[in-house]
C-alpha cells in the first residue's frame, strides 16, 4: 500500500503533472497526464505497478489540451496499444477539434486523427468553424474505436451537445453522430446487442441506448433533479446497467451542494434500484469537470471514485478537497467509504481514474495541490487494499437518504396549485426554498400527513428539504405550483 505523488515532467516548481487517465496491461500501468508550464500537452508514462517509471514521453505545444479532464480519455487495445483523446487547437478559442492519438506499447506514436466537424452537420453556416472535442475512448466489440464528447451546436458558444464518432482501428471515420437532444457524452458503456448506453444531462439525468451506429432506440429520463454533468457508467456481467453521477441537493448563487446518486437498469430501461447517499459535508471538485469514475468488480459490487470537500472532525479552520473512494454491493448498499489525503489537511486532492488490481484492491490516481502553493500541483497515487485501507486514508462519515421506493422526499399533488401534502413525524421539518436558493419558510411537521400552504407564492419551481429530530437532511425534492 502507498500514498505518493510524482512529478514525472519537470520539477514541482516549474510545471503542472496531473494524472487524469489510467491503464492497465498485466504488469504495466500506462498514464496520460495533463502538463502545463504554461503551455498544455500530454504526457505519456509507463510505469510498474508500484509506480516506477519505466518510459515516458512528452507532446508539448500550445495546441494541445485536454478539455475533458476525465478518466474515460484513455483506453487500452486488444493489440497492446492505447488511444488517447482530447482537443487540439488554441486554448480559450473558438478553434477546438477532436484530437485522437494512438500509441503501441513502446510509448511510439502509430497514428493521429483530428475532427474537423463539418459546419452542415452542427447546423452551422457555410464556412463557421465548428468547436467540438472528444471526451472519451472505447474500443469496440469489432476492434474499432468510439469516441464521444460534445460540440457547439449552431456554432453558438457553449451550446453544447453531445457527439459520437466511430473510428476504425487505423484511425479512419467510419460514422458520426450528433444529437440535438443529449448535452455532452463523458462516458459509455458497450451492450450485448453491439450497441451503446450512456448518461446525459440536459435538464436532469438521463440514459440513452442506442443501436451498433449510434442511431437511439429509447431515451428515459432518470430524474429532474439538477445532476453535474460528469456522469459515469457501467455494465455488470449480467448485463445490467450501473449509472453513477452526482446531484444538486441545494443551490443558491453563491455555491452548491452535490451527494452521490447511483441507479441500475435492465436493458428495457426498467429500474431495478435508485439510492442517494451523502458524504461528509459534499461531493464535488475543483477539476475542469466534475469527475468521478465506476467500476464492476468480479463479484458484482461497485466502487465509485471521485472527490469530496471534506471538514476536519475536530478543527473547522482545516478542510479541503480530497479523494475518495464508496464501495456499494450489487444492491446499491454502502458498504464502505473512505476519503484520502496527502500533506498538510488543507491541501487540495482529486481522483481522477481508478484501477483494479488483482489483490482485490485499487489504484487511484489524479493530483494534488499543496495548501500553500508554494509549488505546483503534481500526479497523485494511492494504492488500497480491498477494504480502502492505505497510508492517509479517513472513514469518511456515510447517510443514505431516506426515501420511499420511487426515490427522494415524496409531496403530493406534484405539480400543484395551492397546497400540496407530505408525510412526516412529530420533531421534523420541512423547509421550503426559492428557485434562487433562498428559504421562504419552514413547518415543524406532525405524524402522519400535513398540509404546506403555497397560496400566497407566485407559480414556478421550489426546493423542499426535510431535516428530522436530530437535525440531519433526510429527504430533498422539488415542487411545482403551476
């Protein structure tokens, strides 16, 4: 077990090293790290699995960037090989392209592609530039490539919706897709049927499938609640779908606060199970993207990693981002979970990618940032065992919200008019929010169903938090008075 950081690229003073994708082969860990100092590039490394390095190699020009900063940027080929994507073009521009690179396992470059979208296919003018980027990499049950992120739809700034592209593994286009509908695609799983699941995020959480060439067959919504738009996704070795993304539980102008929400699906798109879970204080990070990573283990529970903003238990002045790690069984349960840390408490860590390893325990890789910064910010390794145990690793305290079957705090009627009702018990509250995040009110509740009087506020959307006798969140939804 260990807890280090590296800076395989420069010193700590001079450059930027974050490890934001990891690999796997036998005895070999392959990492694509984003450099900085001040222009953006790529680092490749090979290293043991204890992190020593054995090769690296070093893209660096301005033109270069990993725009998705996510784990899914990098994956391993059948013939020993791996691909990484991102974007190429000037960084803050509206000239941006998807950029894939290829790599055999001397760390040698076989091959690159760069999208250049065609204006006609983003519903653009004749003659605009089209802004779009690769967020992940997976190769497919043929032996091809498929790649996914987002685009400027119109060519209006930020408009962004989600893409897929299929490459063959010479790095020639085979088809692309572009959706008017899906946000940005960060993650993909493959099904049975040679088609694709995946999470998206426009105006809630939903799950998409699709067919073998990207063409949808159902689209189902998950929730309405706001999700950070990082969501991660899994198959299980029967063939059920795991999906993992964080969700807004409050938010006003000046910060929010997101917890865990993981649901499985067959492959209907019938739920099996939908829990939410918070952590110490809030899950989130401080990265491009809001990241986090999922996967299956052999016996079927699920392992989340990610970053969280975590207190210190007994000195309030000490807090930062740090690691995590959640175990869940194949039920959706916590099992376990546990937040990690480097240096000083105040020091800034992310997970950013997390690998399997043949102990049953876990490599999880990302960055760290000093509290001072007094140097730069720098790869960052953890190696557990099967349990979470390693050096500078806390029990991270763990609620599950308490829901009723369908998920969340349950009011009735759901759009309503003048009032809606909610069950409760004596000691509990219910507090009521704006659409901006400001609390309007709050009603000690009684056992059994209690009436909330909404007359005398205008229509639109609010916010419903339900706080028990110990003074502990157990139930967040949304009402509309229409």
């Amino acid at each position: 077990m260990f807890n280090k950081t590296n800076y395989w690229f420069g010193d700590s003073l001079s450059k930027l090293n974050s490890i934001c994708a990891t690999v796997r082969l036998d005895s070999v860990l392959f990492h694509a790290v984003a450099v900085v100092d001040p222009n953006s590039g790529i680092g490749v490394v090979k290293t043991d699995l204890e992190g020593n390095v054995l090769a690296k190699r070093l893209l660096m020009d301005s033109s270069f960037v990993f725009y998705s900063y996510t784990a899914n940027v990098m994956t391993l080929t059948s013939d020993s090989s791996f691909v990484i994507c991102g974007g190429r073009g000037k960084f803050n521009t509206n000239n941006i392209n998807g950029y894939l690179i290829k790599f055999d396992f001397n760390l040698d470059t076989v091959w690159t592609l760069t999208h250049d979208m065609p204006d006609s296919l983003a519903g653009c003018q004749q003659g605009d530039t089209v802004v779009n980027w690769f967020a992940f990499v997976k190769e497919t049950m043929d032996g091809n490539y498929l790649i996914g992120g987002e685009y400027d739809q119109y060519c209006i700034d930020m408009n962004r919706y989600g893409h897929l592209l299929k490459v063959n593994k010479n790095g020639e286009i085979l088809w692309t897709r572009t959706y008017d509908n899906i946000r940005g695609i960060y993650d993909i799983a493959l099904t049975p049927d040679s088609g694709f699941v995946f999470p998206d995020f426009n105006m809630g959480y939903w799950l998409n499938k699709t067919d073998k060439n990207g063409n949808v067959q159902w689209r189902i919504k998950i929730s309405s609640d706001q999700h950070v738009a990082s969501g991660q996704i899994a198959m299980t070795s029967n063939n059920e779908i795991v999906t993992f993304a964080p969700y807004i539980y409050e938010y006003n102008p000046y910060t929010f606060y997101g917890h865990m929400h993981i649901v499985k699906y067959d492959l209907n798109g019938n739920k099996l199970w939908d829990k939410k879970y918070s952590t110490y204080e809030r899950i989130g990070n401080y990265g491009l993207l809001e990241q986090f990573e999922l996967e299956i283990l052999p016996d079927g529970d699920i392992v989340a990693a990610g970053t969280a903003s975590v207190a210190h238990e007994t000195d309030s002045m000490k807090g930062g981002y740090k690691g995590f790690l959640m175990r869940f069984n194949n039920q959706g349960d916590s099992l376990w979970c546990k937040y990690y840390n480097f240096s000083h408490f105040n020091s800034a860590c992310q997970f950013l990618d997390l690998v399997l390893m043949d102990d049953g325990g876990f490599l999880a890789v990302g960055d760290f940032s000093p509290h001072d910064q007094s140097y730069q910010t720098g790869c960052w390794l953890v190696r557990t065992d099967s349990m979470g145990k390693a050096p500078g690793a806390y029990t991270l305290d763990i609620k599950k919200y308490l829901q009723k079957q369908q998920g969340g705090l349950e009011v009735y009627p759901n759009p309503g008019n003048n009032h809606f009702y909610v069950e409760g018990v004596n000691g509990s509250i219910l507090q009521v929010f704006s659409q901006n995040g400001r609390k309007l009110f709050e009603q000690e509740l009684n056992t059994g169903r209690n009436k909330i009087e909404m007359g005398e506020y205008l229509y639109g959307v609010y916010y419903l938090r339900l706080i028990d006798e110990k003074q502990r969140i157990v139930g967040i939804t949304k009402w509309i008075k229409r």
